[in-house]
C-alpha cells in the first residue's frame, strides 16, 4: 500500500514538474521593432530571447493594432497562436496589443530589412498604407453598429501610458449617441492605470497621472463635442492595478455611465 502511494505520489510530483518546465503561450517583453518590406505592405517584427515575433501590418494609425515606430521601443503583450502560420518569419501573437513607447532610443536603429519572395504575403492588408483622412476623435473611424437600445455604459482600452488615439474614435462616437439617445443627465468617467509583468519577471507601472488625464481627456473631448447639457461626475484611481502578466492591458481603461 505504501508502494503504491509513493508511486502515486512520485508521479504526481513529476506531472507538476513537466507543467512548470512547459513554456507559457503568454509573451510580454519590450523590444526594438524591425521593419521588413514586403511586395505588398510593410509588416512589423520583434525579437525576444533569440525568437521573432509577428506583430502587425503597416496600416495607418486608425487599425486597432498601432503599428510601432523606428527609433523607439515598443511594449509587446501578446498570445503565441500556436496553430497559425509564421507571418513575415514570425511567430503570429494573437491577440496582440503594442505601445510605442515615447521616449527615443539609439540603439533601435535597425534599417528595414529588404522584401524576399519567401516573406511575400499571400493576403490583403485590412486597407492601404497611408495617413488616415479622419480627426483625432468623432471620426476617422466607424461607430459599431448601433443596438436596439442605447447602452448605459461603455470601457476604453489604452496603450501602455497613452491617451485617446484615432482607433477610440468610434467609440466616442457611440458614447456621444448613446449619450444622446437616452436624453442622459449624468456621465460619470472614471479612469484607471495599470502595471504590466514582463515575461523576464519585471514589472512596467504606468506614470502617476496616467488614470486622471484619460479621465479628464474624455470628458473634455465629450464636451467639445456638442454633449454640454450634462453633469459630469469625472474620478480617477490612482493606484495603478496589479499586474499578473496574463491580460494587463485590460487595467488601463475608462470607464463612462449614463445616468448611473
């Protein structure tokens, strides 16, 4: 009987080793991108720990994924699609989300490595390189499509220590209609930051001010819009979510409510 325990417990000690020696799909890292040219559009790489990663397409700033910058580092979090096909020789992150980050560095200088027939995508990019046409916010992007009934309440996502871009545009713009739809009298805004656990083990914390400048940026831009006969109730966190490196993008965020 004592055998058999041992035994059980012998193998159950060894399932949890092969467990923690299995490699996460989770991939959180910072890194220069690299730029390889293509036939057709430009597609966007990034090393991390001697492997090359897929991270987007160069469309313009309205994509939902912001495509990085030469010259600067970009913060990559990130799923391995274990199931998809190498894109440009990386492996495919999906989901994926990137920030630039703003400040230049020297050392992410890599020219853009030249277009070969191996790396020629064999699809259409979601649209044309190009600036996009709409403004910084209530355009430049469609609205979803709208429901039978206007929501009471709506989250917007951020980059890692960033404000509202072209992408937030539809979804001001149903905050806007929703808003007035419902004929509300209050919009409360709260705004969030957050940190993020790199695969190495650090962990990234959003600068102090992040959570009250998007608040603040929402209902200015809300405002500015036409959306003037309301209260706004605007509040902010200023301790920055704990970070678990599974889904940290979804701490920086805004929330709105009408009439809540």
């Amino acid at each position: 009987m004592k055998g058999i325990r041992a035994a059980w417990l012998l193998a159950a000690l060894s399932a949890a080793s092969l467990a923690a020696e299995e490699p996460t799909a989770r991939r959180n890292f910072v890194a220069c991108p690299i730029v390889r040219d293509t036939a057709s559009v430009p597609c966007w790489l990034a090393e991390y720990q001697g492997e090359l990663y897929f991270l987007t397409l160069q469309t313009d700033v309205s994509s939902p994924v912001t495509p990085p910058w030469l010259g600067h580092r970009v913060l990559v979090e990130g799923t391995a699609a274990p199931n998809r096909p190498r894109i440009c020789g990386g492996i495919v992150l999906e989901p994926v989300v990137l920030s630039v980050l703003p400040e230049l560095d020297a050392a992410c200088n890599t020219a853009v490595l030249p277009a070969e027939d191996r790396y020629n995508l064999t699809f259409e990019p979601p649209r044309p390189p190009g600036p996009s046409a709409g403004r910084l916010a209530f355009a430049g992007a469609a609205a979803p499509p709208r429901p039978a009934e206007p929501p009471p309440a709506f989250t917007l996502r951020y980059d890692f220590d960033g404000l509202i871009v072209f992408r937030h545009a539809g979804e001001l713009t149903s905050i806007l209609d929703s808003a007035k739809a419902r004929n509300a009298r209050v919009v409360a805004i709260t705004g969030n930051r957050g940190g993020v656990l790199l695969s190495d083990g650090t962990t990234l914390v959003e600068k102090p001010t992040m959570a009250r400048r998007r608040a603040e940026q929402v209902a200015e831009l809300l405002r500015g819009a036409g959306l003037t006969n309301v209260e706004y109730r605007v509040r902010w966190h200023d301790e920055a979510g704990a970070a678990d490196g599974d889904d940290d993008a979804a701490l920086r965020l805004v929330t709105v409510e009408l009439d809540p």
